[in-house]
C-alpha cells in the first residue's frame, strides 16, 4: 500500500480508522447521486473498507481517502480498481468529492496523482473512467485528464459514459499536467 501526496493532498489507502470520514462522503445524497443513487448505509461503508484492504493485499492498488493537508479532513475518495469490482473486467480510475470542495480542483489534482500512481508505479497499461450520464463535473475532470471518450457503455447495471487513456496517451500529455507524486509504502 502506497500513501501518495499533492501539493494539497494527502492520498491515505483505507484503514479503519477513516470510517467516520468515508461515511461522511458515502451517506451524502449530493456526492452519491450519480454513483449508487441514494446515500450509502454506515455498515456498507464500513464493508467496503474490509474489501478495499483485501483488494490492496491481492492486487497493489484499490481505494485511497483524500486528506486536505491544511484541515487534515477527509473531503473526497477513488482509486483504481476493476470495473464492477470484477477481476476479468478493465481498470476504472474514479473519485468523489465532498460538495463543499467540489470546484476547486481536488478531484483532478487527486485523479492525476493516481493515474501517475497507475501508469509509473505499477505499469499498468490503461485506465477507464466511467460516470452517469447527468454527471458532468465527473466528464469534465475525465477531459481534463485527456481520456477519450469511448462511448456510452453499460458498467454497474446503468448506461455510463465510458473514457479511456492509455499508457501512451498519458505519457504523451504528461508535461501538460504533470502531478507531484511522493509515494510512502506503508505496511497493513
């Protein structure tokens, strides 16, 4: 597991002591009303924390909070994982962010310093990135981050607007916004 790190962010792969903050996040109708499309319960949060530290374990990568360094406060979550939680599937880059920081930019510093994460400290080869439809703030941070759009495919049982970016892709647009990665291996 790798803690990452921005100019205003420090990105903490899941522990149990996020709980509070990450429900927070997952119980605002605002923030999951183009993700499940209703507020998610403390228990389902506190399930998806169990899952997220299986899938650092097998694959090396999965779910980080997004701690603002000036009020140390969970604002915002993502991460890469497979779409649909499902192995066989291709790799999503996502994220959510508290309505109160929600235009100031911390979706698209987070999202680059994982796709840095993705694309140098583990290789991986391409990134998906899917969103509702309506969800326009989410489309425009996955332009921002040079995806193509792929089209409207049917991901977690809805028509989603699909994006991608290739290793190559990213490498080639890198300079243009380059994300300041400082990686902190921390042991679960």
């Amino acid at each position: 597991m790798s803690i990452l790190t921005t100019p205003r962010l420090r990105l903490e792969p899941y522990t149990d002591a996020h709980l509070e903050g990450l429900h927070l996040i997952n119980s605002n109708e605002e923030v999951m009303r183009y993700i499940t499309g209703k507020p998610v319960s403390y228990e389902e949060t506190k399930a998806h924390i169990e899952l997220t530290k299986e899938l650092w374990r097998i694959n090396g990568y999965a779910s980080w909070c997004f701690i603002e360094k000036m009020t140390n406060q969970i604002i915002g979550t993502g991460g890469i994982q497979h779409l649909e939680f499902n192995q066989e599937n291709p790799l999503e880059i996502g994220w959510r962010i508290l309505p109160s920081k929600w235009h100031q930019g911390f979706a698209t510093e987070a999202a680059q310093c994982m796709m840095k994460y993705a694309f140098d400290a583990r290789g991986l080869e391409i990134l998906y990135s899917v969103c509702h439809p309506d969800n326009i703030g989410s489309e425009k941070i996955m332009r921002r981050l040079d995806m193509t759009f792929r089209g409207i495919e049917k991901w977690y049982d809805l028509d989603t607007k699909a994006y991608q970016i290739t290793k190559e892709q990213y490498q080639k647009n890198q300079p243009k916004h380059d994300a300041t990665l400082k990686m902190t291996a921390v042991s679960n």
